[in-house]
C-alpha cells in the first residue's frame, strides 16, 4: 500500500511537470535534475551509512518507494522550482517561492518518516529545512552558471 502511495505521488508529479509549458531548454532539464538527484542522494547516503541519521526499514515496499522518491520526486520538484524561479521577476516573490518549495520539500521528506519508509533517528526538524534551502541555493548558483555556458553564444 505504501509503495503504492508513492508510485501514484511520483506519476502525479511527473504528470504535473510534463504538462507545464516550461522555460528550461531539454538538457537543462536533465542537468538540473541529476544535481537534484545527486543533492538528495548524497544526504540519503550520508545520513544512513555514515551518521545513522537516516533508517530506511529492510522491506522492499519502503526501499523501493524511497528510491522512487529520490530518484523521481525530489529531482522533478527542484526541476519545477528551477522552472518557476526563473519566471518570476521580483525578489521578494522567489523568496516566498523558495520557502513555499523548501516547506514542500521538506514536508515530503516528514510524510516518508510518517508513512515509515525514511525513518529519522535523533534528527531535528530544522536540519530538513536547512537542507533544502541549501540545496535550493546550491541549484539556483548552478543554473546560472550553466546557463552562462549554455547560452553564450546568443
């Protein structure tokens, strides 16, 4: 049933995002998102073999849905951030866009905890938040500098 829950989340997401007319070139699209995945997966690593922050439960259901969730969910909704930033014009309005996705984010992390499948040990609530606006900064720096590089000679 959880693993369930998750395949129709990720499809939801994945529908959402194809649907959007986007403002990404394809190859920004799938840069933006291996750094995403690799943003999320480096924390996943970290915290579960290294710091024994992080529990995923043995059962293939939960390891399964985590690995959908890090490889799908969290890379296609910093993709769909990345998408949003870039159409809003004033500061004050991608602030309250990065809040807006570091809460989304983040709240997806607590319902994997919730729903079992991402068990934290000894973690603070905050850490998740700082996480994601720091991921979220690291991929804004990185869009830019790649679209220095990818639109240079227009």
């Amino acid at each position: 049933m959880i693993l369930f829950s998750y395949i129709v989340l990720n499809i939801i997401v994945i529908v959402l995002f194809i649907k959007k007319r986007t403002k990404l070139h394809l190859l920004e699209i799938l840069v933006y998102w291996m750094i995403g995945s690799y943003l999320f997966q480096n924390l996943s690593a970290l915290c579960y073999m290294n710091f024994k922050t992080l529990v995923i439960p043995d059962k293939l259901s939960y390891e399964f849905s985590h690995f959908l969730n890090r490889t799908i969910l969290y890379p296609a909704l910093m993709v769909m951030f990345i998408h949003f930033f870039l159409i809003l014009r004033t500061y004050t309005k991608k602030f309250l866009l990065l809040l807006c996705f570091v809460s989304i984010l983040a709240g997806v992390e607590w319902l994997e905890h919730f729903s079992h499948v991402l068990i934290h040990v000894h973690w603070k609530l905050w850490w998740s938040f700082a996480f994601w606006t720091v991921a979220l900064l690291v991929l804004i720096g990185f869009m830019k500098f790649f679209r220095k590089i990818l639109y240079k000679g227009e």
